[in-house]
C-alpha cells in the first residue's frame, strides 16, 4: 500500500504565511436548503517514493478501504461515467471492479467523469491505475453540480504502479453531484482500474 509513502500537503498559499483567524460561520435558518460544499483548496499529494509492490489485488475483484480513515466509510456508485477516450466503456473504471479497465487508448491529458446523480459527500476517493510502464504520474480531481463548470479541488503527483490502490483522504468533505479526475501527466496511456469514491459520514 502506497499510503504509508505518501504526504497529503497543502496549498503552496497556506505554506507561505500561517492562515488569518476565522470568523465564526453565521448560525444557518434551519429553513435554508443545505449550502453545497465548494472546494477548500488544492490539496497536494505528492510523493518521490515508489510504491512498495504488492501481490497484484485484481484477483479479488473488489474495491475497498483497507484501513478506513475512521469507521462508517461506504462507497459511493456512480449513476454514470463519461471520458475523453473511449466513453463507451468509462463506467467500468467506477463498477466496483478490479477486473474490469477503461482505457483512454490514448496519452495524457485524459478525463474520467463520474456523475452520482446529485450532490453527494465524499471524504475519500481511491485510485486503482492500469499502467505499462509504471511511474509518476499527476492527476488533477476537480467538482462541479452541472457537469459544465468544474473547480479543482486536489492535485495529485506521485509514483503509481499497476492495479496498486492510492486513497485520496480529504481534508474535509466535498459535496458535488459530477467528480473529474483528469490525468495530465503519465509513462503509460490512461487507464483505470477503478476510481472509487467513499462518505465516511452520515451526512
């Protein structure tokens, strides 16, 4: 498991100076519909490691957390999946399989674009890449409620290896109906997997 080399950073604005006090959020009128979460700023997660290699997991055919951040965490499935190659088989990179991959059958930039149907918490999102050759990569992951307008909200760049899961745990949840995961840089032609996305909440 690669979490044990990786380090979740933030922003390159918050390490330059230490953050202003906050005021107070002003008490919410019950009445009011929820607000929705809007990103609360690129979080990088970066690592010059390698991955320790592992048994490959695909022979289970399972996505799952391993070691949840905190208890109660339950993947969340996508309704539906989009991609700038090879659309038609996008929704298998978010079936809950291991065994099964969608493939850009391109290079970098590609876009994988997961749609739950409506605004959903995510606390955490799990990467299982299909890769030849391994190495680094970087992926941005970005949030939008209509599919239209996306906000990047995490960076990611790391060494990844083949059918080797990488979790995304967030600073703080995100609430969005549509998540983007863009690959911009890779060795190998785009390809996952599986991209799953986690609540570890009630909410």
């Amino acid at each position: 498991m690669v979490r044990s080399a990786l380090c979740l950073l933030l922003s390159l604005s918050a390490c330059a100076s230490a953050p202003a006090p906050l005021a107070p959020d002003p008490p919410r009128d019950p009445l009011d519909p929820e607000p929705t979460l809007l990103p609360a700023g690129p979080l990088v997660m970066a690592t010059a490691a390698p991955p320790e290699p592992v048994a490959d997991p695909a022979a289970d055919c399972t996505i799952r957390l391993d070691r949840p951040p905190r208890s109660g965490c339950n993947e969340i499935f996508a309704l539906g999946a989009s991609a700038s190659g090879a659309s038609a088989e996008a929704g298998k990179a978010a079936d809950g399989s291991r065994c099964t991959v969608w493939n850009a059958g391109a290079s970098a930039p590609q876009q994988l674009t997961l749609d739950m149907g409506t605004p959903t918490r995510i606390d955490v999102i799990a990467l299982v890449p299909e890769m030849t050759p391994d190495g680094a990569v970087a992926h941005e992951v970005a949030f939008s409620d209509d599919g239209k307008t996306f906000q990047v909200g995490h960076r990611i760049e790391a060494p990844m290896r083949s059918g080797q899961q990488v979790e995304l745990v967030l600073p703080r949840p995100e609430k969005a109906r549509f998540v983007r995961v863009t690959t911009t840089r890779s060795p190998s032609f785009v390809a996952w997997r599986e991209v799953g996305l986690f609540r570890c909440g009630t909410e």
